[in-house]
C-alpha cells in the first residue's frame, strides 16, 4: 500500500510498493516543552515530475525532477536533480542517466 499526501505527479511515473509521498518535511512540530501531539505542523505539496521511477519502499518528502530515478528503500528529503539516480537514506546523487 503506498501513501500519498499533497503530491502532483507528471506522466510516466512508476511507482513500486509501499512508497510513501509526505506532505513535505514539516508536519509535525517537535518544540522542547510541548507535547508532541499538541503542536502543529505545515504541509507543503511536492511535485513528482514525468518519466520517474521510484523503487518500493522509499520515503519521498521533496519535488523529484523529471528523468529521475529512485532507488528502493530511499528516503528523499532533498530536491532530486533532472535525470538524477539517488539512493540511500537520506538519498544521495550517485550519477545522472
């Protein structure tokens, strides 16, 4: 089962299982001297351009650009460069296709 927040997806996006598209990196607050549960967030929408492949597993939370391919188990918390192959956590430009 995948998860999907606020996301725009282009065309030609593949998608492998239990991939989970975060609202961004801030929905949740974690200020000292507060309960967790208590304190609010912000959503952002992320962009997931065309011809993308993002393997099972990962954790998207940043726009990825087109031509773009994300390795299984990836945890993406930065903007994923044009034709970029990343992985890892947190994922990490390796080389471009």
């Amino acid at each position: 089962m995948n998860t999907i927040g606020l996301v725009d997806f282009g065309d030609d996006v593949l998608i492998g299982q239990g991939v989970h598209f975060l609202s961004g990196m801030k929905q949740h607050g974690i200020k000292s001297g507060q309960l967790i549960r208590k304190q609010s967030g912000t959503n952002e929408r992320i962009s997931i351009g065309s011809d993308i492949w993002i393997g099972t597993a990962c954790i998207v939370m940043a726009n990825v650009n087109n031509g773009a391919v994300i390795g299984a188990g990836a945890t993406v918390t930065k903007e994923v460069n044009e034709n970029a192959i990343v992985t890892g956590d947190a994922a990490k430009e390796h080389r471009c296709r």
